[in-house]
C-alpha cells in the first residue's frame, strides 16, 4: 500500500506539472514507428562488402551495424578519440536483438511487419555463427563468425576488421606522430595511443573466444518468437529451424557447464575472482540455508578444454568461466520462451539438473535485482554496462509467463518463480527507474554515462548525453514489459489494473521525448549494449582475491603467488565463509570494494555500440505505446 500511495502522488505531481506547462497530448507517433521500421531497413547490410582499408570495412550481408569504438573521457582531444576510432564489427549479437525487437515490436505494439525479405536476410546471417568445433549439427552459437585453421584443424572465431585495424595501427609511423603529440602538449593522447600498441597481443587474444550461452540463448529466444508468430512468418521459422535442428545440444552443455559452487568438480567449482567478489552474498544465504547452487556462466568450456585449447586459438578470456547476470537473463529467457512456445516441451524442465539451473539462476536474477547489484554494476553486469538494458531482459521473461499463465497452467517451477519476479520488478526495480528520470519540460529522459565526463578547455564537464536515447526508450521498455498484459489470443494490449498513475505518467513523458528526438541530431543514437568486461580500474582480475591458481600443466597450486610464471588461470574454487572471505580481501590490499564510474580519464575500455538496436527498441517503446492509446480505454481482461 505505501508503495502505490507514493505512485500515486507521484503521478498526481506529473499530472499538475503538465496541466502548468499546458503540456499538449502525445503527437501521433504511427508515422515515427514507420519511419524508424524504414531506417532500420536502410542500415540493414544487403551484401557482403570485403575488407578495403580502415573505413571500408569487411560487412556481412544480412547484419545490422554495430561498432567497436573505445571510451576514452577527458579534454577534448582525449574525448575526440571516443569519436573517430570505430571499427565495424561482424557480430551476431547486435543482429540477432535487433530481429527479436522487431518482431516483438509487431507483436505487441501497433507496428507494421517486417518485410520478409530483411527478416531472412538476417536470420540467414545469425545462420553462419554456429559453431563448428564439433562433428554433429549444434545450436551453440559464437559471438564472432569462425575461419578454419588448417594447421590446427580447428574453427577459430575471427573478428576480421578489428584484426585488421591491430594490424594498420602497429604499422603507422608512431616515432613521427609521437613527435607531432608531443609539440601539440597532447601527452594524454599519445600515452594511450601506446598503451594499444603496447597491449596489442593481449588485445588480440581475448578476440578467438569459444561459443558462449549469451549468443546461444538469444538465439534459442528469437526461435522462440518465430513459433509464436509462425503464421505471420512461416519462411522465416523454416529458415531458422533448418540451422536448429538440434536444440538438445543447448541442455547438454548448461549441465556440462553450470557453476557449481557448492560441488566437487574443481572445473565446475571454479570462477573468475570478480565473480565471486559479487555474488558471494547469494553464496552465503544458499550455504546457510542448505542449498545447492547451479547457474548459468558465459562460456561454453571448462579450464581444461581452456588448457587444450589455448594454442588452437579457442579459449575463453583470462581460462576461466564467469557469471554475467545479464547472460544469465538472456539463458532464463531463452528457456522460458522456448517452452511456453512449444519450442522445447516443457518436460525437460523434469530433468533435475535443467530445473536446478533455471530455478537457481532466476532466483538469483530476483536476488540481484532485490539488492541493487550490490552497488557492483562493473562486475555483475560483466559485459553489459547498462543496468536497464539487464532490467529488461528480466523483464521479457516475467512478461512471457504471465502472458502464457492467462491462457493456461505454468510448468510449477515458472509458477513458483512468477510472483517473486513480478515483486522485484514492480518494487525494486520500478522504483530506481522513477527515482532516475530526469524532467525536461513535458518529457523526462535517463542518461547512463557515455559523453557525460568530457571537459572543455576550460576544464568544465560537458554532458554530451550520447547514449540518452538509448537509456531512455530502455527505460520505457522496461515499464511497459513490467506494467502491461497482453492477451496472446487477440492481441491485445491493456495497463494493468494496479499500474500507478506515476508509471504511466512516466511511459508518457518517455514517449513524448522519444516521439521528438529519436531520428532528429541533438542526441547520438548511441549505446553501450556491450562491452570488455575490464571496463577500468574497479574491474581487473587482479585486484581480487583468488584461491587457486591452475598451472599449464593442468595441476592446481593452493598457495597462491601471482608471481608464478606457468600459471594458466588465477580463479576462486569453491566456497569460503564471509569472514575467511573479508580476510583475503584484506590480504590482497588492492581489492576495489566500491564502484564510482564508467568514466575515468585515466583509463579507456572497448564498447559495441549499435545506432540500430537504438533505433529498435525505441520503436518497441513507441509501438507498444500506441497499441495502448488505441486499445486502452476498453475493459481490461485482467
């Protein structure tokens, strides 16, 4: 009740300030849907380009573009890096959200469809990551499109243009510009220019990467969105089950893989020390009460393989796995959709270990959402900066089960599981997005952090805000997944009963900036949907505890000294209580124990930013939307 009583003056607030502004009603926005749905089209890649020369990059038909670019703050001639140093990168990732945005903007919102051809255009593309270090058809899915190595005899992951610019960079006559920098006074500059020249091997060897659960489930995710919309796109579900023919192969690797802290196997019980840095809290409450854990991680391999594979090129970075609470919403996501949909029948939820890691890892999803993180975005979130992007991820999930509970029984461990997420996310999580809007005159915006930590010349700090609309329609998508039913059998769509007046306030303010500025120039569409997972100095490895170190030789040494030189992977085996824990933490006596900012001068870290996934989810916000000004006055079906 004190909650929907803080609701509701807020949204009494809201409403008085736009009755003083005189604010006028939200424009039309079908003509803005359709002319983001058009640009989409347009930036679509329609035919393989081969790599020219930096700028003329390698592009794969079908792939939506997304760009590596590094996030460098500070003085002007710092902060024009950020600008000018872009690659374009041949990912499945970016293409493969931008295609479930899509269809679930057609889905839900008063979107028009996407024409077959640019939907099998890209599903096609998704088609080419598989990956092929296997001698049966799999749906684990890569990040990076593979290249076979004769020498080796194995598929190596190859991002062809960011190999390249490594290679252009080193070659460039560095003596003669460093001179140049030196005369301008830009040493700033000139100092991280060397550091990537000096980093370039370690650089290059983060990039031939195994396949990971993130790709894999989103893939799974999008499967299962075709199934729903099967008669609106039967060639397109065609073409996407024909490069699925094995899905079984996804539940073999989660119980070949899962963390499992609590077990015996130290290739299982073993995990980045950043990673148990965080998520030591929900270790300690699952050790006092008993329980087992299981959840997902991002790589699909084991230290071992890790050792194997080293010096074949495939090995996941720093050898060993971690936990991601971002790829953990995606798996849970991609699970959940494939068994309501009929994707994958709902008894594989009988098997133990399957339901062990979908009710440990949601659970531990609602944890951290409960708990804010912990305050420790830059090791939660280990590739994912935005936490309203991860917000929305969980949000999909919580969305598709009560959509398909309207309508039918949940498979039990889905209807235990329901009601706690519906809590996280219409209280803890509803909350910060309210308490994080920022008014500007009858809208509100949010902003992360990309262009908000430049100065001028005169050392005052701009705010360039360009990942604000990115944030914003973020946020929106996260209000109306969490606040909206929709009936699956007429596709209809209503706010919910309780849904306090501030949050539909709030999704209007929403819409109305992004009606104005999504497609104008005041604002880059830019965003930071992915990122290394160093993203400065709160988030290296080696400031955090470890008790285990794995040597080359596939043996393990208890007494940890960083100084060993055969060391394989420095990691965190097993449990340990809080005290012990507190006692290695001051030990290491380096170890950061709190998070500031994405933004230092001192430092940069590469992030993937894609102006049409920008552009996408903008479009779901403002289609969803319009579907509920259309249908919304009509009686609920609550």
């Amino acid at each position: 009740m004190g909650r929907l009583l803080v609701y509701g003056i807020l949204g009494a607030v809201f409403l008085w300030t736009n009755l003083l502004c005189r604010a006028q009603p939200v424009p039309d926005i079908k003509f803005k849907v359709e002319e983001l749905l058009l640009t989409l089209e347009e930036l679509q890649v329609k035919w393989n380009h081969p790599y020219l020369a930096p700028g003329l990059w390698e592009e794969s038909a079908g792939l939506y573009p997304s760009d590596v670019r590094l996030n460098f703050v500070g003085r002007p001639e710092v902060a024009e890096l950020r600008q000018l140093i872009s690659v374009f990168d041949n990912n499945m990732f970016a293409t493969a959200w931008i295609t479930s945005t899509l269809l679930e903007a057609y889905l839900y919102g008063n979107t028009p469809r996407t024409s077959d051809e640019q939907l099998h255009l890209a599903i096609d593309a998704i088609g080419q990551f598989h990956d092929h270090n296997h001698n049966y058809n799999n749906s684990l899915m890569c990040f990076w499109p593979q290249v076979y190595n004769a020498t080796t005899s194995t598929w190596v992951s190859t991002p062809a243009n960011l190999l390249e610019s490594y290679d252009v960079v080193v070659r460039m006559p560095w003596t003669e510009i460093d001179e140049i920098l030196e005369k301008l006074g830009w040493q700033d500059v000139e100092k991280f220019i060397n550091e990537i020249i000096k980093d370039r091997d370690g650089y290059l060897s983060v990039f031939h990467i195994p396949p990971d659960f993130d790709d894999t489930f989103v893939n799974l995710g999008l499967g299962s969105l075709l199934v729903d919309l099967s008669h609106d796109f039967p060639e397109a579900l065609a073409r996407w089950q024909r490069d699925n023919t094995n899905l079984t192969s996804l539940l073999d690797a989660l119980r070949r893989y899962a963390y499992r802290p609590f077990g015996q196997n130290p290739d299982l019980s073993s995990i980045d020390p950043r990673t148990y840095y965080y998520i030591r809290y929900f270790l300690n409450e699952a050790h006092a009460a008993g329980q087992d854990v299981a959840l997902v991680p991002t790589w699909v391999q084991s230290i071992e393989e890790a050792r194997q594979m080293r010096d074949r090129g495939v090995v996941m970075p720093l050898q060993v796995n971690n936990v991601d609470a971002t790829v953990a919403a995606n798996t849970v996501y991609g699970l959940t959709g494939a068994i309501l949909s009929g994707l994958l029948p709902s008894s594989v939820l009988d098997d133990p270990d399957i339901r062990q890691i979908y009710q440990n890892t949601t659970t531990f999803l609602i944890f951290m959402m409960e708990n804010a993180l912990f305050g420790r975005p830059d090791l939660a979130l280990t590739y994912y900066p935005s936490v309203f992007e991860f917000y929305w991820f969980v949000a999909r999930t919580y969305n598709r089960m009560e959509t398909a509970r309207r309508s039918r029984p949940l498979p039990a461990v889905m209807e235990e599981l329901l009601p706690r997420l519906e809590s996280a996310l219409q209280g803890p999580v509803t909350d910060e997005i309210l308490k994080k809007s920022q008014e500007f005159e009858d809208m509100i915006y949010f902003d992360d952090f990309l262009g908000d930590a430049d100065v001028d010349s005169n050392n005052v700090t701009l705010v360039k805000a360009e990942d604000r609309l990115f944030t914003t329609a973020m946020a929106g998508n996260v209000l109306l997944t969490t606040w909206t039913l929709f009936n699956d059998s007429d596709r209809t769509l209503r706010w919910k009963r309780e849904t306090p007046g501030g949050v539909q306030t709030a999704v209007e303010k929403i819409v109305r900036f992004l009606s104005r500025y999504i497609l104008e120039v005041t604002y880059k569409p830019w965003n930071a949907f992915f990122s290394a997972s160093v993203k400065g100095k709160t988030s290296k490895a080696g400031d955090y505890p470890t008790n285990c170190v794995v040597l080359l030789n596939g043996t393990r040494d208890y007494v940890i000294d960083k100084r060993v030189k055969d060391g394989l992977a420095y990691t965190m085996l097993g449990y340990v209580s809080e005290s012990e824990y507190e006692v290695m933490v001051n030990d290491t006596g380096k170890t950061p124990t709190k998070f500031v900012s994405y933004n230092d001068p001192n430092v940069f870290f590469r992030f993937w930013s894609s102006p049409s996934y920008t552009y996408a989810v903008a479009m779901l916000v403002l289609g969803r939307y319009d579907k509920l000004q259309t249908e919304g006055d009509l009686a609920s079906h609550d």
